[in-house]
C-alpha cells in the first residue's frame, strides 16, 4: 500500500528578496565599472550560475579572454602616459568602455528578466499550506465517476413519499351514508319490536 499514498511535492526554485538581488547587483557592477571592467567577469560568473544556460557560459568564457587580452595590452603598455600612443590609448579606452557597457547591460537584463519569469516571492513569515491529500478512494476515482456517484440515491434509505391527504367532502359523505344507515336499520328494529307486541 506504499505505493498509493499522497505524492511529495517537489521543490519550487527560491527567489531572494529584492533587497538583496539590489545589493549583489550593485556590488557586482560596482565592481565591474571600479576595476575599469578587469572584473567584468564576476558579474557574468553569478548570471551563467543563477539561468545555467549554455549561452551565458559561453559569453563568460568570451568576457573572461577580453580582461584577461585587456590586462595583458595594459602591462605592455608604458607607464608613462606621454610615452603611450593616441592610438594606443584611444584603443584601451574604447575596450574599457566597450567592455563595461556591454557587461553591465546584459547582466541586469538578463538577471531581471529571469527573476521576471520565476514570479513575485511570497511575503517573508508567510505559511504555505499543501492541499490535504485525498482519501484513497477517492484519490484513484475520476471526476465523472465521482459525480455519478454523488447523483446515485442511497438504496437502503426507503423513499419517503408524502401523505395523500383524503378530500374532506368525501369523507363527510361516507359518514353521511353510514349514519343513514344506521337510522335506517334502528327504524326497522322499532317497527319489529311494535308490530311484535301488537299481536
């Protein structure tokens, strides 16, 4: 009888409280725009773990081999500025910039919108309460049968049918009737008893 007891529920997918998805996005793009986009990797580490799609692992692997390309090109770099090139430093700057904007806009849109998909958290301190399971019959009974059965009168319950109440005229004429009789019949008993003592 193992087998037919209630199924267990499986667990739903938490989503943390908007004030906390704000803080670790703040930090992560804080981060992000303070390393100059050195750490443009962090964010989109925490995206491919939160959706785990092949597509936001990919696009860590790319953005992790542009910091490290973009580390390497500032190390080569001279240290003094007035040494670098306008093209050098035209260059960096559009890959910082580049790297930045294209980090921190498609992680929060790809972190809001699949928060969006899993709905609203419930209120912290909120009971959930599970539907009470079924009795075993009527677990294993489809919803027609069930309504069938309820439309079924009980066989053992006699029917009750109400009184035919009898009509009151004819009730007053069968009483009418007996009573003339009767007068009938003490006339005749008279009328023998008389003519019984006449003779």
């Amino acid at each position: 009888m193992h087998g037919y007891g209630p199924m267990p529920q499986q667990p739903t997918t938490s989503r943390p409280s908007p004030a906390t998805l704000t803080t670790v996005r703040v930090i992560l793009v804080a981060l992000t725009v303070l390393s100059c986009g050195l750490l443009g990797w962090a964010p989109m580490l925490r995206l491919a773990i939160v959706t785990r799609r092949p597509r936001d692992w990919f696009l860590l692997v790319v953005v992790l081999a542009l910091n490290i390309g973009l580390f390497v090109f500032i190390m080569a770099t001279p240290d003094d500025p007035d040494q670098m090139s306008d093209a050098a430093a035209l260059f960096m700057m559009l890959w910082i910039l580049g790297l930045l904007a294209g980090v921190i806009t498609y992680y929060l849109y790809a972190e809001i919108r699949h928060y969006n998909t899993l709905g609203a958290p419930a209120p912290y301190g909120t009971p959930v309460h599970p539907a009470p399971p079924l009795p075993y019959r009527q677990q294993h009974i489809p919803p027609h049968q069930q309504h069938q059965q309820h439309q079924q009168p009980n066989p053992y319950t006699a029917p009750t049918t109400p009184p035919t109440p009898t009509p009151a005229p004819q009730r007053l004429d069968q009483v009418r009737a007996e009573l003339d009789e009767l007068s009938d019949y003490l006339r005749k008993e008279n009328k023998d008893s008389r003519d019984g003592e006449g003779r």
